[in-house]
C-alpha cells in the first residue's frame, strides 16, 4: 500500500513493552510543482489513519494496540519540499491535538 491508497492503513505494528502502536504512511512520490495534489493526497491518508483509529477500527485489526500510545509515521522516499514541510508541521499539531503522535523521516536510499 502507499499514499495512492488514501483509504487504506499501509503498516501497523505493535510494540508491547513499549505500548506504542506504530501507523506507517509510505509516500513513495516524488515532489514536483505544482506540490498540491501530492499534499492532498497526504492530507487524505492522514484523515484516513486518524479515522482508523478513532472509529475503533484498529483495535478491531489489531488488539493488542488497544492500550498502547498511538504514533503516525510519514515514512517518505524523498525529501520534502519547504511547503511540504510546513504542511507536515501543521499535521503534526493537529494529529497531536487529537492525542496521538506523529513522526516525520525520509528513508536512506544509500
């Protein structure tokens, strides 16, 4: 799954001694002008993620998360763009907001 799939959850996983409950989002895009539809689509998925959690759905899938901290995780290909990041930025607080976590990391490519 990557963030083409705006409705679908890309990775889960639960770490139990830690109680963190990790929602990865793969952007595999690069970033090129004009960079709206690429941070619409992002938009989408992180919505997508915050519904997933907040209506319950994750701890259907996966009970083990149910008492665990929740953290989103932007896994990106490439590095972002300065409007990217500012986007991220404003993510990041209102995904915090609602009581969660949220990371931000480009992959190593070397």
């Amino acid at each position: 799954m990557t963030i083409l799939d705006s409705n679908v959850v890309d990775v889960v996983g639960v770490d139990p001694k830690r109680k963190v409950a990790y929602l990865a989002i793969s952007d595999h895009l690069q970033w090129s002008e004009p960079l709206d539809e690429h941070l619409w689509l992002l938009q989408e998925k992180i919505n997508a993620y915050l519904r997933f959690i907040e209506g319950g759905d994750l701890y259907k899938a996966y009970p083990s998360a149910r008492d665990c901290k929740c953290t989103i995780e932007l896994v990106a290909k490439y590095s972002l763009p300065q409007k990217a990041l500012g986007f991220v930025e404003q993510a990041a607080l209102v995904i915090r907001e609602a009581g969660f976590d949220f990371v931000c990391r480009v992959q190593d490519n070397s």
